[in-house]
C-alpha cells in the first residue's frame, strides 16, 4: 500500500436528516397551472416523442388512456398523481365532461398536468375535444403530437402506406363514428378514393364494411390486412380480401384495438415484415430485477420482439448494521482489496463513498476484483478499473481466482454484498489466509407495490418465462405469488436462470429452470431464452 501517510476527510454516510417545513406561498405567487395534451405513441414506449418524454418528467399530474404503455408512466417522478383516465370495453374511468373539469381544476391550482393520450391527441381522439374547454376556461396548454397507430401499425406490420408502384396516396377513416352525429361516412365515395384505405377501430364492422367497399366499385379480391395490439409484444397480424375478411376475423377470434390497411400495398408484407420475424417476438417476458436494473435486461429483450412486463421482486435499501460499514469506510486506506460480487454493491458502495469523501482519490492504492462483466461495468462507471475477476462468474470462484493470481496470506481484504449472503467465499478466502472483513453494504427487502399495474396484470394474464437474476429475486417472487400456484395455473410459463445459485433457488420449490446462461450474464440469459424460444415458435 506504500509508505505515504493518508489523510482522509470522512463524514458519516448515513446522516439524520430533519425535513424543514415548507414556507407558505402568497397567493400573488402561486406557480400558474400549464395543461399538455401529450402524444403517448402507438404501444412501442420508444416512440414517444423527446418532447413528451421532457413533460412527463417534471409533471405534477399525469392523467392517462387505457392504451397508453404503462412503461411512460416511469418518466414521471415519483411524487406525480398518476390518474387512470381512459376506457376499457366500453367503460369510462372518468366520464369525459368531469375528465376535462379534473384537467382545469388541477391546472387552477397551479400544477402541471400531462393528459397522456394513445397515439396523436388529434387523430381520432377526443384531444380536440379537450382542448376547446382548456381554451373556454382560459387555461395554458400545449399539444405535443405523437406517432399515431395509422402510420405505425402497418409499418411494424411491414406494410409502407405508399409505394410508388402501388400507391401513391391513402386516406384514414374512423370505422366508429359518434352514435349522436346526424352525418354518415360515404363508403361508396371512399370506395373511389385513390390509394390505400386505413380504417380505424372497425374490428367488428369489418364484414359490413367491405361489402360496402365492394358495393362501391372495389375489385373483391383487393388484399386487407387487419393489425391488432400494432408495434407491442402483442401485435397480430391476419389478412385476407375485401371478400373474405370478415370472415377472417371471426374465424381467428380477432380483437380490438385494431386497425385494417386496404390496397396492394399488403401484398408488400410478406418481404417487409420485420418485426414479427424477431427471434422473441410472441414472447410475454417478465423480468424481476429491480426497478434500477430492470433497463437493460428489458431493453434486449424488447428489441429481440419479446412483450416485456417488468414486476420487481426486490429492493435495495441500507444495510440494517450501518456501523459496520461506517467503520469500513473510516479504514479505506487500510485495505489491499475491495471484492464486490453484484452491481447493487458497487452502487450502494459509492453512493456512501461520496457522501464522506470529495476525492476518488481517497480509495486510495486499493485493488478491485469483481464476480463478473456486469459488476465490472459497474465499477468502470466510476473511471476505476476491476484488477481480478474469475473466469466463471460466480462468487464462489473468486477465491479460486486469487489462487493464481497471488498469495493472498495475510491480505487485508473488504468484501462488500447484501446482508444475507452464502458464506462459501468468506470461508474460501479465510481458508487461504486472508485478513477479510465481510460487511453488508446493503441489503434487500421484498418490493409489494404495483404503482403501474404490472403485478395485477401477470396474474391476470400469466407470461411464457420469467427471468431470474439472483437467488433473492426467486424467493421474494415465490412470497409474493407463490410460483407452483402460479405454474398449475399458467402451465406454458418457463424460468429462466442466471446461474448455479439462483437456478439452485428454483430447484429447492420444486420446479426447474427451463435454461440457465452461460455465461453467467444478462446478455448470457438473453441468448438462452432466444435459444430454447426459438423452436416453439
């Protein structure tokens, strides 16, 4: 460690903080209230646009559709008022003459509201609507457009609404009209229009209205493709002909939210159809890592087509003898190593680390060893590198891994991991004759809230895998849903597994790990599942 005295500046990490009681705001200074009518997108939480993605950020109150992605109400910071302001199979959460009052007394009351709207405010929404009465009462708003299912679905379908040898133009019609309104869509006049014909929310009427199409003057064989669920995980897709589309969807038990394409365009899908050939596409995933973690599991998942619902089983909270780790920090200086065997390690270390130190330098000469790449990854984040890490990623190979990396006899070491661990390592270590102290840096506790719906819906829905990260994720999962119900009554549902110790965690409730990744990483679990997925579909 060198000869050179040390001087370290060191506070304690976990301070009592005591909350000061806000000052009263005169009324002349009240925030003035802001409404924005916000484009939630298609379904695929990718495509909301950077300025709504900015809104949700800082909003007060988020009101939001049915067919919004609950993934966007993540945005929000976690003070907002998420309100359920959509429909579902004909039901209103929140009549629309008392959803519009809520925007304006929210906005009166000097908040920042998002009214989150599926697709484009304006396109065959009720944006327009809510607009005019934002503007009666004198209330500030913002539209922010979105990407609107017309043009999203049949592209995720692989169907270009234009071509220049099949169509050079299209038109978009609401297949459901206001029951009240006096006037009728013109079909025979649609019929002569040039083009493609995308018409919206019809899924039921479809039969009705291309006969109606055919009675127009188009050719019976024109090709329909009609798009459910469009640029989701649970996207469908059937076609057909004006003649025989109808029947199609009643044969195949097809369901709304759809829309229909109509034209030669469709006949393009079959060299187009780029989403629905993804290796997971089909696949409903839940991924049970924290909500911090969660991200980047998620993210390969999505973009290999799987339908992901994130359901945290765990989270990471301080560590319930905080003086152990208090004492550790004090002595950084003292030790030659720093082992950390998980990501929430590393974090939870350095969120403390800075709390008590200015410098990076206070670390000191320390060496770094790390269980695996993404703990590794963890600890580059922060401009330091990882001296030793075992060629198998478990914790239980570190020890090996010091064997021919250097006599570690009389080595002061820190072991920094959750409060419950398995003391296989410390043990191995000890054996080898180093000087370890084995401090928790955190630990992790069962998560039970649902802010977004995730939970209700997996039980509700079932899934085709759940994904396992650690041993803990596995029990905490079981004690909040107890998987062997969960498995009688969702039989298609298979585990995949991180490693040894969490597929061990599996085994001991009595089921088995349908895969388990090698190597022992996110990106291993990935192609594992896209292994074994593959040949059901």
């Amino acid at each position: 460690m060198g000869n050179r005295p040390r001087i370290f500046s060191f506070q304690n990490p976990f301070p009592l903080r005591g909350i000061a009681p806000l000052p009263t705001v005169p009324p002349q200074m009240k925030k003035k209230g802001m409404v924005y009518l916000v484009g939630a997108g298609p379904g695929d939480a990718g495509l909301l646009t950077l300025r709504g993605a900015e809104l949700l950020g800082r909003a007060d109150v988020v009101v939001y559709d049915a067919l919004v992605n609950s993934d966007l109400l993540r945005l929000a910071p976690k003070t907002a008022e998420i309100i359920f302001g959509g429909k579902r199979a004909s039901e209103h959460a929140i009549p629309q003459d008392e959803l519009n009052a809520l925007l304006i007394s929210r906005a009166r009351d000097g908040k920042t509201v998002v009214r989150l709207k599926g697709g484009d405010p304006y396109v065959f929404g009720r944006g327009g609507e809510e607009a005019e009465q934002l503007a009666l009462e004198k209330i500030g708003f913002e539209v922010v457009p979105g990407v609107s299912s017309f043009t999203a679905a049949p592209s995720y379908a692989g169907i270009p609404l234009t071509h220049r040898e099949h169509s050079s133009a299209f038109t978009v019609i609401t297949g459901h009209e206001d029951p009240e309104k006096d006037a009728s869509i013109d079909w025979t006049q649609v019929a002569k229009m040039p083009g493609t014909k995308i018409v919206m929310m019809a899924t039921q009427r479809m039969g009705d209205l291309s006969q109606r199409l055919i009675a127009g003057g188009m050719s019976a064989d024109t090709p329909v493709a009609m798009v459910s669920w469009g640029t989701t995980g649970q996207q469908r897709t059937i076609e057909g002909t004006l003649v025989t589309i109808g029947d199609v969807v009643t044969r195949e038990n097809f369901r709304p939210p759809s829309l229909a394409v109509i034209g030669e365009v469709v006949r393009l899908r079959k060299k187009l159809n780029w989403f629905e050939h993804r290796p997971l596409f089909g696949q409903r995933i839940v991924v049970t890592r924290t909500r911090n973690q969660a991200s980047e599991l998620s993210r390969q998942l999505i973009e290999r087509g799987a339908e992901v619902i994130e359901v945290p089983t765990i989270r990471i909270e301080a560590p319930d003898d905080k003086q152990s780790f208090v004492e550790a920090l004090a002595a950084i200086g003292e030790y030659e190593w720093v082992i950390f065997t998980s990501p929430n390690g590393v974090a939870q270390f350095f969120e403390y680390f800075f709390k008590s130190f200015d410098d990076i330098r206070a670390i000191g000469g320390l060496r770094i060893a790390a269980v695996g790449p993404a703990t590794a990854a963890k600890v580059a984040e922060y401009h330091l590198k990882v001296d030793l890490m075992p060629e198998e990623f478990v914790s239980s190979k570190i020890a090996a891994a010091f064997v021919k990396y250097q006599d570690i006899e009389n080595v002061r070491m820190l072991l920094l991991r959750a409060q419950v661990a398995n003391r296989e390592l410390p043990e191995s270590l000890e054996a080898l004759g180093a000087i370890l102290d084995d401090v928790a840096v955190y630990k992790t506790v069962p998560e039970t809230e649902d802010p977004y719906g995730a939970a209700a819906r997996l039980l509700a829905e079932g899934a085709d895998w759940i994904t396992f990260a650690s041993a803990s994720s596995v029990e905490n999962f079981h004690a909040r849903f107890n998987l062997s119900e969960f498995v009688k009554k969702f039989s298609r549902v298979r585990f995949a597994s991180i490693g040894p110790e969490t597929s061990k965690a599996i085994n001991s409730l009595g089921l088995t790990a349908a895969t388990e990744a090698n190597p022992h990483t996110i990106e291993g679990m990935v192609k594992a599942i896209e292994t074994v997925a593959r040949p059901a579909r």
